[in-house]
C-alpha cells in the first residue's frame, strides 16, 4: 500500500515496522519513501532517507535515491557525490551509472562521462540511450566524426528515435550545416511541438539560415516554456510545504501536460 501511494492505510504501521525491521528496513524505507514521493511529501520522505541512510550506511539505494532526489530538485552537486558514493557501493549497478553519466553530461564532465558509457556499453552495446550519451560526450570533446557514427548507429536500428534524430541536428548546427539540420529537426518539431529542446534547436538552425522570422516562433515557444519551468520549481516548492494544495498540483499538472 506505502508502495502504491497508499498511505492513509499504510501510514499508521510505520513506526510499528520500524521497531525492529531487521534485515527488512531497506525495503520498508523504500515503499514508505516512494508513497510519500508519490503524495509530494518530500519532506516526510527526505527524513525517512535520513533515518535508512543512518541505519543502513553502506545501502547502495539509499545512496541512488538521495541521488535522484537531488537531481530533481536542481541540487546537481550533491547528486552526483550521491551517485557516486552509490556507485561505488555497487560497482554493478548499470542504473546508477546511467544516471551519473547522464546527470554529468548535464554539467559538462564529458570525460567521466564517457568513462562510464563506455563502461555500461560493453554489457550492452546496443542500448541507444548509452550510445546517444557517448556520441554526445565524443562531440564535445572534439570527436566530431566519431560521434556521427554513433548517432547513425543508433538511427540505422531505430530511425525514428527523437533523441537521436535531435543529437544528429545538433551535430549539423555545430559544423555550420544549417540546411541539414533543417532538414532533420522540422519534421521532428513538428511532431514534438510541446518539445523545447528540439524547438530551440531548429530556432538556432533557421536563424543561421538566415530565415530569422521562421525561427522567432520557435524561440517565442521556448521563452515561454523555460518561464513556465521556472514557475514549476515556485510550485514544487508551494507543494513541498502545503501537500494538501489542490490547485497548487493542478498547476504543476498543467505545465508538465504542456511542455512534457
């Protein structure tokens, strides 16, 4: 029931569980931990984390939850020290080092990055996600030919994958082939219209271009989206202190709707 979000039901056996959980309190603490994240009582879920972590110091998934905690609520430097002391707990763990990759692409650490792509990639070579996180740490670092390999690679198996269509666009950008981008972002735009990123890409693509009045709208949209992320971050934290605020998850609800 904690699991499932259930918590008028699940809430009043808590502290019952946790007299003496034994080797069971990682997993109370988890299901507890989710419905609480489930109901946005991050809060309540925060000082459970606090209570798993000091029992159960060297649980890798307490370590990778802090972690995703982190991440969501924009505290990027705490997130990864998370992630990699989870990492390092569970050096197996493919999960954890996909999201450390991926939270260390988002900062710019392109060759820890690519370290641990490479590292998950040789347990699963095919995995698009992987391959687009390490395409794309060979692109910033300078690899530009490389990377196109590995855009194409994941396109020749799965051509219609947004998120290899949109790094392969970038790509074009960054070498100054305004058409090709063109060509390979409009269509993908127009079938993800509520997608910033791919929005503000082609924006840039046609502006360089030279078609700066087709690319105003895209960048309007954009504007308006990173307001609207903006206004999300005022909202989560609205929900963090007054759970029980319909209108305030409405609100939330909305945004994510509009701009996924």
């Amino acid at each position: 029931m904690a699991q499932a979000g259930q918590l008028r039901e699940a809430e009043p056996h808590l502290a019952e569980l946790m007299i003496h959980p034994d080797e069971d309190g990682p997993e109370i603490c988890e299901a507890f931990i989710n419905g609480f994240l489930l109901a946005y009582r991050f809060n309540d879920a925060a000082r459970l984390l606090d209570v798993w972590q000091a029992d159960y110091p060297d649980d890798p998934q307490a370590h990778y939850i802090r972690g995703m905690l982190a991440t969501s609520s924009g505290d990027n430097k705490n997130a990864v020290a998370s992630l990699r002391l989870a990492l390092r707990l569970a050096p197996h763990r493919k999960d954890i080092r996909q999201e450390l990759a991926d939270l260390l692409v988002t900062l710019h650490e392109y060759g820890e990055a690519e370290q641990l792509f490479r590292k998950s990639l040789q347990s699963d070579s095919d995995n698009p996600d992987l391959l687009i996180g390490l395409g794309t740490c060979l692109v910033e670092r300078g690899d530009l030919q490389a990377g196109r390999q590995t855009f194409e690679r994941v396109l020749q198996k799965s051509p219609n994958l947004h998120t290899a269509r949109l790094a392969l666009g970038r790509l074009e950008l960054k070498l100054d082939h305004a058409s090709e981008a063109i060509m390979l972002l409009s269509p993908l735009a127009t079938e993800r219209s509520y997608d910033s990123a791919v929005r503000f890409s082609l924006a840039l693509a046609l502006q360089a271009a030279g078609r700066a009045d087709e690319a105003k709208e895209h960048f309007q949209f954009v504007d308006k989206a990173q307001r609207a992320i903006d206004r999300m971050q005022f909202l989560m934290d609205a929900a963090k202190k007054n759970p029980d605020d319909a209108e305030v998850r409405y609100q939330i609800g909305m945004i994510c709707l509009k701009y996924e």
